[in-house]
C-alpha cells in the first residue's frame, strides 16, 4: 500500500487531513529561490496493511524520533490512513482524526502529559523507557459499522486485489469497487453469467435485477475517468457505507447460493 497514493485517490477539500496537502505533495521536493520546487529525495511511504501502519506509528511516537519533513509525511498519511479505515486509539480517540500540525504536540506533549498524569513520572521527569512502554500499550481500536466479513470471503477479494489486501485495509471507495469485481468474479463462469437462484435464501429482498443495477450503480468506482470521479462525489459517505453493507449481502448471498450448487 502507498500511503502517499492512497491520500491523493481518497482525500476530500472538506476533510481534516486536507490541511497537510501541501507538505505531502513536496516531501521529495526542496525550494530553489531561482527555479521553485525541485525533486531532490525518493522518499517513500509504503505499508503492507492496517497491522504494519499501526507498528510504524508506535515508531514514531518513540521518545528519539526526529520529525524531519520525511517522518512528518509519515506521521499525516498515518493518521489518515488509519482514520479512514475506522481506527481509533483508545487512550487519544481523537489523534488520527485530527493530528496536529506538528507531530510532537503528540508523541511528546500529549503523551508526556498523559504519563505524568497517571503518576508515571519521576518528579516530573517522563524516563525514554516509560515512554516507550506507554506506546507499547496503546490500543488501537477500529470502529466499523460495516458487516463482518468471514474469513472465506475476505480470501476473495485478496485474490482479485491488485495489491492482494484483505477486505478491512481497503478505502471505502476501494472496497466498493472490489465489491463490484468479487460479485462479477462469482458469477462469471465459463466466460458466461450464472443466475443463482435467489430466492432460496433472501425472501424477495435480493432479485437478479437487484444484482445487476447494483452492479451498474457501482461501476464508476472500478474505473477512473473524470466522468466516473465525478459521479463517485455526489454520493455521501453515509450512501457509500450503505452501498458497502448492501454490497457485502449481495456477495455474502451469492457465496452461500453458489456452495449449494
């Protein structure tokens, strides 16, 4: 996972994180007063999932970290990757939400403060090894409302992944074009479209018809024109996580349907 890449396909003006953009944008760049921004590092941000983001956090959070412009790009696709993914950390509900603009404000005032106020100082002094242990200890909690994926299906959509992710580690927008890919990749047989009797398991709710118009609706987030941008904006998040739990039904109906057969 580029984390740089995933901020650029998924950040919104509207959003928090909007903020550090510009810092994003330029971490490989230095200013020449004669000639403006030129690329001079290779810098790069890249995550295998939700689990090693969460590592590399604690690792910034570390009592000896310098935040250069390298580890503050870190620091903001960070929070924003894992916010986006529904993360929160239980003793700071709010860091990956809205971090501050200057890294430190957290892993040094905020956690200083925080360990010092369960008494863990030593007549003020925070010792490198208590803070250390502190970061050790955060929990980081995600807050999905989706419905729970099973493990069979989540092997699925990691076989017809790009970058092979597991379902939860997706951006909305990418699970529901994975979701639109997986219902195709279960119904394709032979080249040709299967038609699994639905009423065996979803009492009218789900139709054939239902299956196709879904998939219809959902094809502007498997492609990437200006057209298919555009039309993914005019839905709100709360109709892209319904479109995500419907989407996940669907799928989760076709798989019963098609073991039966």
């Amino acid at each position: 996972m580029d984390l740089k890449e995933f901020y650029f396909q998924n950040i919104k003006e509207s959003e928090y994180h909007y903020r550090f953009r510009n810092s994003i944008d330029n971490v490989n760049k230095t200013f020449n007063v004669f000639v403006g921004y030129e690329e001079t590092e290779n810098y790069e941000f890249e995550v295998y999932d939700a689990e090693e983001a969460i590592t590399k956090f604690r690792e910034l959070c570390q009592p000896d970290v310098n935040f250069s412009g390298e580890n503050k790009c870190w620091f903001y696709l960070i929070t924003y990757y894992l916010h986006t993914l529904g993360y929160e950390i239980r003793e700071f509900p709010r860091i990956l939400a809205r971090p501050p603009v200057e890294p430190t404000d957290f892993t040094y005032g905020d956690i200083r403060n925080r360990i010092i106020a369960q008494g863990g100082d030593d007549n003020g002094t925070v010792r490198y090894a208590t803070r250390r242990s502190f970061v050790a200890g955060l929990t980081f909690e995600q807050k999905s409302c989706h419905i729970e994926v099973g493990d069979s299906i989540n092997q699925k959509f990691i076989e017809i992944s790009t970058r092979q992710a597991s379902f939860n580690s997706m951006s909305t927008d990418e699970k529901l074009a994975e979701i639109a890919n997986l219902i195709e990749n279960m119904l394709k047989r032979d080249g040709k479209f299967v038609t699994p009797d639905y009423s065996k398991v979803c009492c009218g709710f789900i139709t054939d018809s239902v299956v196709k118009d879904y998939r219809k609706k959902m094809q502007c987030f498997r492609h990437c024109s200006d057209e298919a941008i555009g039309e993914r904006k005019t839905y709100s998040e709360e109709q892209k996580n319904f479109f995500v739990d419907y989407g996940l039904t669907i799928v989760k109906a076709i798989h019963s349907l098609l073991q039966k057969r």
